[in-house]
C-alpha cells in the first residue's frame, strides 16, 4: 500500500475504533457520534475513502454496522441528554 491508502486505512479505523468508546469524556463522546454519523450515513467522504483503497463502501458500511458494537452505555445516554451534546 501506498502511504496515501495507508493514511486513509488510519483514518477509517479510527473511526470504527471511536465508534466503541465507552467512557464519559464529552470531547470523546463528541468524537463517537461523529464516527458513528460518518460511517452509518451515506457519507461521500468515506465512500470516496473506501473507493480509494479499493474497498466497496456498502459491504464494508454492513460489516462494521454488524460486527462493531457502537451502542452508547447508560452514562453516555446521560451526559447526551444533560450536556445537551449533539452533531
């Protein structure tokens, strides 16, 4: 791989790895919901990001929504609704 699609590999995988946080931090939480939003809706930049290392966006978008728990613990739920943080 190129150091281009190795960057865009990072990139993606920070992203499924920000997806499983399960502390308080806001910032953190901030950074999940954006991962999440980033990976579940049909967004152009990880389409063109997937295309570019030679992955089709859809059977990758499954794959993570499958087998990757991004569910929000009860703490996150909380700190959501009360901080009032938000997309």
């Amino acid at each position: 791989m190129t150091p281009d699609e190795n960057f865009i590999v990072a990139i993606i995988t920070q992203a499924i790895e920000d997806t499983t946080y399960t502390g308080s931090a806001k910032d953190k939480i901030k950074f999940k919901m954006d991962a999440i939003n980033w990976i579940v809706t049909p967004n152009p930049e990880f389409v063109n990001y997937c295309k570019m290392v030679a992955l089709d966006p859809k059977p990758i978008r499954q794959k993570i929504i499958d087998n990757v728990d991004m569910s929000y613990t009860q703490k996150q739920k909380f700190k959501i609704k009360d901080e009032g943080i938000s997309l």
